[in-house]
C-alpha cells in the first residue's frame, strides 16, 4: 500500500514538473522608473491630472495574456490541487473555480470564452491560441500573476484568502497598478494614446466595432497592430482588443503629488440588484473591441460594461472600472513583474472588506 502510494505521488509530482516546463510564460518589457502626469483636466474621471513619481523600475508583458497562456496555467494548476474539479465536470456550467477560496475565475462555458475543458484539460479554441483570454475574473488574473510566481520559484505576493497583495517588496508578478499601466502607455511625452497623439484610426487598434450579434468576439491576435500601435516602449494592445484589469480599487483622483502609489482602499461601493448586494469597483484600463454608447441601455449594473460605451476608453488617461467577481466577453489582463532590492519600501493593498 505505501509503495502504490508513493507510486502515485512520485506521477503527480513528475506531472506537475512536466506542466511547470511546458507553459507559455509572457514576453516581457522593460519599463525604468520615472515620472508623469497622470490624469487629464478634460476627462472627467480622469481629474485632477497630478503629478506621480514610480521609484522603481518594473517589466510589464508586451502583450495581453493569450489563451494559451492563460490554459497552460490552469492545467498547471489542476495539476497542483489549486482548482475545482467538481466545478469543471458538468459540461453546461463549466468553471475554472479556486478549490479552497470558491472564487471565480475563468468562465470556460461561456459562449464568449475561448478556452475549453475537455478530456481533463484546458485547450484554447483552435486558432485562438493567441488571441487575448477572455472571460477572466480581476480574481482569476490575480490568481495567474500568483501561479506564474509560483513556478518562477518566486513568492506569490496575492493572499487568497483576502486578496491582499504585496505591491512592493518582493519580486514576482501581479496585476499592474493604474500608475503603472498609464506610466507605461505614456511614459516620457505625456501622448494621449500608445502610439502618439494621432487620433484613432482602425490601422492603430482593435476598437470600434459594433456587433449585430452579441455572441460574436472580434478580437485580434497578439502584436497584429504591431509596431504601429505600439507605445513608445513597445507595448502592444494598450487600446482596444482586450480591455485590462488592474491591480487598484477605483475611487476619485486626489490632486497631490503621489510616490508609488497604490490606490485607494475599497471604499465607492454599487448596489447591484442582480446579485442583492453592494459591491467595490476595480479598475480596467485600456478600451476594448468593442464600442457601443447604446450597449444594454437602460439596464442596471452590472450588465452595461464601462469600457464599452464610451469612445474615450482608449485615451490612455480614460478610467473604466467593473466589478471584481464578473467576467466578460471584452475582458482580459496583462502582468507586471517586480524585482525587489534592498532600497525597495514594502507596500500592501488593503484586503477585501
């Protein structure tokens, strides 16, 4: 008996190591430390513009997370213990579930996911390899930055029992906060969009589509728009495509100067009646495919998506937000990774209320 057991504990250990060295990981970029106005006066969720000061340098991935990529993870984390499985075996209602906090985090039965389980793994739509992920939680991104860390040999810096992370401090990947995903875009020259201050047009990114079917997705695969609606650093599908959570909970702008920071506590909650609850706001940056001012109007939160109905959305100043436990059809994530030293200043975000 103990040897069957040691047996089957030497399998799922060897495949674990097998998944650890077969996964996609993200192309990533360089972004020095710096400073720049963030916000614009003449947007109005994007005021006050204020001035702000990152000290350190960090990567941030060239591309949105692709299905492959976003597969390759949850296989890998099936692997480890770390999903559902029961949530996984009914065909109808299949989602990627955290096995000890029951959080939601990719939904593979959506219609709009293109990411499917089958014969006990995940497999992108064929052709869709590429493509951003969609349907993806704020917490089903976190929980691809932890397991990333966790294969890199690096410290998880989400706690999933509280979603807390640890900002600073430690080297490993997270969400990117809103600071750092406008410095990124704008870096030195304060440009209104990735690629400059030229207006958009459709041979700059994926945005602007209106769907006469809502079943359709019209995203585009990594680096289509490449270099042209790159930013200056070379970051690909800032506007459009996918639109991207980031690591902060959304509130007000406040107008002074700010070092490193790390946004505002949980604190501007909506009632929505769907689930008969208040829930906090997370911000998503970056537009999306789709554009529609008309998209389910009328309907309360939390069926209209901000980054769909305004045009603006792809200003790099524009602010979006959606609530933490949805996921959608226009949105996905892309990481950042931080490298500690011994000057680094550890910083927390505060857990969920």
């Amino acid at each position: 008996m103990k040897n069957r057991l040691f047996f089957i504990l030497t399998i799922i250990v060897f495949q674990s190591i097998g998944f650890a060295q077969s996964i996609s990981k993200p192309k990533m970029i360089f972004v020095p430390k710096g400073s720049f106005m963030m916000g614009d006066n003449s947007i109005d969720n994007a005021k006050p513009q204020h001035k702000v000061t990152l000290t350190n340098d960090f990567y941030i991935s060239k591309y949105e997370i692709s299905n492959k990529e976003y597969a390759d993870i949850l296989n890998y984390a099936l692997s480890k213990g770390y999903l559902d499985l029961k949530a996984l075996q009914d065909s109808n209602k299949a989602v990627a579930k955290g096995a000890n906090n029951g959080y939601k985090y990719q939904d593979v039965s959506d219609e709009h996911s293109q990411i499917m389980f089958k014969d006990g793994k995940f497999i992108p739509h064929p052709g869709k390899e590429n493509y951003p992920v969609l349907e993806v939680t704020w917490y089903g991104a976190a929980f691809y930055c932890n397991m990333l860390s966790e294969i890199e040999g690096l410290t998880p810096l989400y706690n999933l029992d509280n979603w807390s992370c640890q900002v600073y401090g430690k080297t490993g990947y997270r969400l990117p906060t809103e600071a750092e995903w406008e410095y990124s875009a704008k870096y030195n020259d304060n440009r209104k969009y990735p690629w400059g201050n030229q207006d958009w047009d459709s041979s700059y990114a994926n945005f602007g589509n209106k769907l006469p079917d809502p079943s359709l997705v019209v995203s585009t695969p990594q680096g289509m728009y490449s270099p042209k609606g790159d930013s200056k650093l070379g970051i690909s599908d800032l506007a459009g495509n996918a639109s991207e959570w980031c690591n902060d909970w959304f509130n007000d702008y406040t107008p002074q100067e700010h070092v490193d920071p790390i946004g505002p506590p949980p604190s501007l909650f909506v009632y929505l009646p769907f689930f008969k609850e208040y829930q906090p706001l997370r911000v998503v940056r970056g537009g999306c495919y789709l554009y529609d001012p008309d998209f389910r109007k009328g309907m309360p939160p939390p069926f209209i998506i901000d980054s769909v109905i305004h045009k603006e959305a792809i200003n790099n100043s524009f602010r979006s937000f959606d609530y933490k436990k949805l996921s959608r059809q226009v949105t996905g994530f892309r990481v950042v990774k931080t490298v500690a030293n011994k000057n680094t200043k550890p910083a927390f975000t505060p857990q969920e209320k």
